[in-house]
C-alpha cells in the first residue's frame, strides 16, 4: 500500500518543476557558492589591496616596498589607476587616505621619513618612524592581514636592518657582559619587568599601534572611526535588499492572479492600456519598496542607532533608485511566469542566489575575486555599495551616480522586457 | 418578455453590428463567419453547447480576441475605437473582480477605470449597487459574499460605467435558483432601461425566459436565429414530441426506438409526431413487439429540442 502513494507522490514531483529546482537545483547552487567562498580555493583567495605610500626612500623602505609587491595575496597600489592609461602621480598622504574614504582600497601603508634610520622597533611601539595603516573599518580582516604580511615582509627583506638593530640592542644593553654592563642589564631587566607589572609596558596587539612585530605600525581607521554600531547600516541595506526582491516579485505576482481571475482581461477592456497598468503596478511597487526600505532604517536608527536623519537625502536617493530597480525585477519575474507556483520557485531561486553572490548574506569583501565581479550582475550589489556610500563613507549625493545609474537603468531595461512579454496577455 | 422596438436602424444607431466574424486558434475555427445584429432594448440570447463559439464572439467583440476576418461595430462606430468602448460593457464568465476589496471599493475601482470620476463616480457606484440588491453589502469584501451575491457583483462591475451595450457571458455559472432569479430580474430592468444585451448561456430555459431573439451557435456557426416561436416553428411546425421510457434491454429497446423513426436521449424514446392520435398507434406496436412501457408524456418542442434536432446533439453534451 505505501508503493502507490510513493509512485504517486515521485510522478506530482516529477512533473512539477518548480518544486523540482527548489529541490535539487537550489541546494547545489547555494552550495557551490559557499564552497567557492570558504572552500579555501587558493587560486581564488581574495586579494587585497593595498595604497603604499613611500614618503622615506630609503633603502630599507624600499626594501620592504619591494617585499610587499612580492606578496601574492597583496595588490600593491603606488599610484591611482588611470582609465585613459595616462599616467597619474603617486599616492601621497593625504590622497591616500582620501582613497581609502572613498572605498578605493581598504588599506593604505604610509611609510614615513626617517623609518629607514630605525626601521626594527624591538619591544613596545615605537613613535614618530612606525608605519601608518590606514583601514575602513568595514572590513576587519584586511588590516589584520597587511600588518602580518607587513611582519613577514620585513624578517625576510632586511636582515642587516635586523643584524644592525641588533647590535645596537646589545651595544646599548649587553655590551661585553662586565661586571658594570651586567649590572647594567639587570638594571634595566628590573626596569622592565618592573613596567610589565605595573602594565607600563603594553604587551598585547592594541588597535592602535601594532607592537607585537619587528616594525612598528600605528592603525588608524580613516572611515567609519566615529560610527556607533559599524555593521547596522551595511546589514540594513543587506538584507533590506534581499527582503525587497522577495516583496517585489510577490507583489508583482498579483498580475498572475489578476490574469487567472479574468481581472485582467475586465481591466484591458476598459480605458486601460497594459502600458497603463504595468506602469501603475510598477509605481505601486516602487512605493511599496521604497516604504519597506524607510521602516528598516527607521528601526535601524531607533534601535541601532544608524545615523539616518544626517543622511536624508542619499538615503531617499539610494532607496528610490533601489526600489525602481526591485519592482521592476519583479514585474519580469511575474511576466515570465505562467503560475504563482512557478513565479514562488523562480524567485526564491534566483534572488536567493542574487543575494549570496551580490552580498546581502556576506560582505563581497569576502568573496573570490571572480565572484566579487559576478556580484556585478545583481541588484543587491549596486544597492549595498550605493548604501555604504551614504552610510559608512559619508559621501556625498553627487558619489552615487553610478549605483543610481546601475539601478535606474536595470529597472527601466527590465521593465521594457516585462512589457514585452506581457503581450501575451493583451490579445489571443 | 418584452419585444424589440420596431423602430429603422441605421448602422449609427445600431447598438452592435458583427459581419462575417472568423477567428482561428491555430487548426481551430472557434467563430467561423458569424453575423448579428442587436437592437436598443433588445436580448439577444447565444445559445450553444460549451466551446460552441459564444465566448470568443463576445471576447472579439469587446477587444480581447483579434478576429482573423469580419466586422464588429457599436453604433457605427468599430468595436476597437474608444467610442465603442465606452459604450460597451462586460460581464466575463469568471468573478473577475478583486476579492480583497469591498462591493463599493470594487465597483469605484472598475468605475476610475473607465474614465468616471467624482459625483458621475459615486452616483454611478450607488446605481450599480442598487441595481444588484448589495446596498446592504456594499461595505463587504468581495471574497467574502456568497456565490449569488459576487455574480451580482460582477455583473455590476460590468455595466458602472452605464454602456448602452452589455455582453453578458454566462453570468450564472454556478448560481442557486433563487439567486438565479434575482439575476434574471437585474437583467429584465436593465433590457427594460433600452440597453441593448447580448447573453450567451447554454441553458435554454434562460434562453427561453430572458431573450427576444436567440441565436442558436455550434462549432461557430449561427445555425438558427430568431424568436423562440419561430425557432421551435421552423423546426416543428406543428408537431409535438412524445417521450417514452421502457423497461427490458437497451439494444433491443434502441433497435425498436430506430425502426420506427426515433431515437434515444439518455434512455428515454423520443419521437416526433403530427398528430396524437400516432401515440396510441407507437405504443400499440411498443406492446405487440413485447417492450414493457414505463412512463410516457407529451411535450411541445422546445430550444433544447430545437438545438437537438438541427445538430443531433443536446445543449449540454
């Protein structure tokens, strides 16, 4: 008796497709972009790069520079890229932090003058010649990473700075081990121990200045250094984003019904066009998007504390465009689609996948570098980088032109081919 | 029932004019040179059996099916231009009205749609509402009537725009009787009102209540028209059918039916006569060649029997 049900229950499964790619085409594709993310693929571990600023060019500066540019998961940057391929004057300072702010990079290295005169710094941080890293606190493991590689770099590209500094410790601590140098050395063994007991001497990694290496590095975080809760806002429009996609396609899928019901066809014979009505459910649904988006950051600001009223204008800019570009995915979604059924699975596969790759379930920071690019091809993408614009980086209207653009036309070219299709629906 | 006015018609004043209307679904003729004319004040009933042809006709004539060849045009003007539409109205087959809006928000919603706003709106809405008996309901949600009350409602859906030509396709599908009847009335008054009705349906008694002229259709075609008097006249004439039930086996009963000029219909003899003195002469042979009668009746030829006789096949097939 359980073989029929069995059989029967196999035959509705095979038939229906739509429960067929939740089942089996879903799982592989999150699957492999989980794998491809954390699956420790060494050719496809993400590269960070990196502004390098040289303000000492000595030779032990150099040296290290050299060193870094050697390190395979580094992209050494020494001047800002040019699109016309002209060529553009190196990284100083100040353009180098302004790069850093403006999401060029999330490090820059500032070696200053005079580290090539001390550059090993044996002990706690050294002041004045350490190197600067300047980090956007979004992203927490590209400083950790550089300040290692910086360590690794300078062990392995200035052995005689190492020897020289050496020698100067031993001269100024050990000298010939004489009865008056050793109790020299006891002396300042006391010293020391005397400050590792009263905390004097700062032992462990601060945020501030790395002194657990060979080369002093002094952190300084150059964005988001003044936010109160760093990752809220990314997360707001995140998963605000994917939430919208899901809205959006369910929103649209009325149409569905209303063509099911004969609705549609009672509309079509009145004054209204499918122009007409397809550019009223899209408003509608922008509205509603955009609404959605508002009450997020809206409980973001009252119980994260996510600066919202100090961003007005590029929050209403971003979401707007945000918002024209999700109705309009989903007015393809329910164009394409014959059922509610098939129109439920499609977008859950789809904008599950959209946002696994675009970001809305892990920073694209993390990603391959390959699929840092793919996430090009999602909405979530365009969305979040517009958003961390406005939040984190405090950038002005005028930055986000490019996610505005991205969006605006997605959700005009989208709309364009839902209407196209929707022809089915105008005449038999 | 009330008649059509004698008045000359012009093709200006012609409520709805279809010529040589031909629609093709790929190797399938569903309307295959059909051609009608409806006057102000008048029901024309389409008549046929499901997938006859009447809903494509009426789906042609209100914009939704594009006709291969033919035309359709409302007081002169085409059937596509914004003249005619206006002047048309729709009750589709489904309950195509939204289910999450009340009665009111429902008929305000199809009312903007058609161009009416304001005080035109609402009294329009409060006409509409009358007319179905839902002024009671008006603050319901759609989904929430009964089968009765949302097929009044989606009739009044069909004419808030107050057209002087409605297409009623099947609006009863589904309803109880009494329901049926509150129906029936709604479209009496709006006949009554001049409005010209076409009302496709596969019930004859509706046919035979509602319509002045019927237009009896199957596999496209219109293969009567007229009044009921001169349908079931030009089938019959003066003839009446007597149907006759026997008891014993169907095949002997079925070969017994044939040779004497009848048929079966859902195992009941049917034969047409001239004069009733043929009964007692079938039911004499009945009884000589040894079929137990069971019940016998006379009846006068109807739309149904009209239908049956012009194309072998019942309504309801």
């Amino acid at each position: 008796m359980i073989l029929p049900i069995i059989r029967t229950a196999i035959v509705s499964l095979r038939r229906d497709r739509a429960a067929l790619a939740l089942s089996f085409i879903l799982p592989i594709s999150f699957f492999s972009i989980f794998a491809a993310i954390f699956g420790g693929q060494r050719d496809a571990t993400p590269k960070i790069h990196v502004i390098l600023v040289d303000e000492d060019q000595s030779t032990a500066s150099q040296q290290l520079v050299h060193a870094l540019q050697r390190e395979s998961s580094l992209v050494i940057m020494t001047r800002p890229t040019s699109k016309d391929k002209t060529a553009t004057p190196d990284y100083t300072a100040a353009t180098a932090e302004d790069s850093v702010k403006a999401g060029d990079a999330p490090v820059a290295l500032i070696v200053p003058k005079g580290f090539g005169q001390n550059p090993i710094s044996f002990g706690p941080a050294q002041t004045g010649s350490g190197i600067q890293l300047l980090n956007d606190s979004s992203d927490i493991i590209a400083p950790q990473m550089v300040i290692g590689l910086l360590q690794k770099a300078a062990m392995t590209s200035m052995p005689v700075a190492m020897a020289e500094q050496g020698m100067k410790y031993t001269d100024r601590y050990i000298g010939g081990l004489t009865p008056e140098q050793r109790k020299t050395m006891e002396s300042n063994l006391d010293t020391l121990r005397e400050l590792q007991k009263n905390g004097g001497l700062d032992t462990t990694a601060s945020s501030g200045n790395s002194s657990g290496g060979i080369i002093s590095v002094h952190e300084r975080a150059v964005v988001g250094e003044n936010k109160k809760n760093p990752m809220v806002s990314f997360y707001a429009a995140a998963i605000g984003v994917m939430f919208l996609l899901f809205t959006a396609s369910g929103s649209a899928g009325v149409l569905l019904d209303e063509a099911d019901s004969g609705t549609l066809d009672r509309v079509l014979s009145s004054h209204i066009t499918m122009t007409t009505l397809l550019a009223g459910k899209l408003t509608y649904n922008t509205l509603l998007a955009f609404t959605q988006l508002t009450v997020m950051f809206l409980w973001a600001w009252a119980v994260f504390h996510v600066d919202l009223f100090s961003h007005i204008p590029g929050f209403i800019v971003m979401g707007l465009s945000t918002a024209v570009a999700v109705a309009a995915f989903g007015m393809l979604l329910a164009s394409m689609c014959h059922t509610r059924a098939q129109l439920g699975a499609v977008s859950t596969l789809l904008i599950l996948i959209m946002s696994s790759v675009g970001g809305s379930m892990f920073p694209r920071y993390l990603m391959p570098e390959g699929m840092q690019k793919a996430g090009l091809f999602t909405i979530n993408a365009w969305a979040i980088d517009g958003f961390t614009k406005v939040f984190w980086r405090d950038l002005p209207i005028t930055a986000l032109w490019p996610q505005v653009s991205v969006l605006l036309a997605t959700g005009i070219v989208l709309f364009l081919i839902a209407r196209r299709i929707a022809r089915r629906w105008e005449f038999a | 029932m009330a008649s059509a006015p004698a008045v000359p018609v012009s093709s200006a004043t012609l409520p709805l004019a279809i010529d040589a209307l031909v629609k093709r679904f790929g190797a399938l003729t569903a309307v295959d040179g059909v051609s009608l004319e409806v006057r102000a004040g008048e029901c024309l009933g389409l008549l046929g059996p499901n997938g006859a042809g009447k809903s494509t006709t009426i789906r042609a004539i209100v914009g939704r099916v594009i006709p291969d060849s033919g035309s359709i045009t409302v007081f002169g003007a085409r059937a596509d231009s914004a003249q005619a539409r206006a002047a048309l109205g729709w009750v589709p087959q489904e309950l195509a009205v939204y289910p999450r809006l009340t009665c009111k928000e429902n008929l305000v919603a199809f009312g903007s749609y058609h161009g009416l706003s304001g005080k035109q709106l609402a009294e329009s809405v409060a006409w509409c509402l009358e007319w179905a008996a839902l002024q009671d309901r008006s603050g319901d949600l759609a989904g929430k009537l009964s089968g009765g009350m949302k097929r009044r409602l989606n009739m009044a859906a069909g004419i808030i725009q107050r057209p002087r030509v409605v297409l009623m396709d099947e609006p009863t599908v589904g309803v109880d009787p009494q329901s049926r009847n509150r129906i029936f009335e709604m479209i009496e008054a709006l006949r009554d009102s001049g409005t010209a009705i076409v009302y496709t349906t596969h019930y004859m008694e509706e046919a035979e209540r509602l319509c002045d002229r019927v237009a009896i259709i199957d596999h496209g075609r219109i293969i009567a028209l007229g009044t009921n008097q001169e349908l079931v006249h030009n089938a019959f004439a003066s003839r009446s059918q007597v149907l006759a039930r026997f008891a014993g086996p169907v095949d002997r009963i079925a070969a017994w039916v044939k040779s004497h000029g009848g048929r079966m219909v859902d195992a009941t003899a049917e034969f047409t006569i001239e004069r009733s003195i043929e009964i007692a002469a079938l039911l004499d042979s009945a009884a000589n060649d040894g079929l137990e009668l069971e019940d016998v009746s006379l009846r006068r030829p109807n739309l149904e029997s009209v239908f049956l006789h012009l194309t072998g096949r019942e309504l309801r097939e």
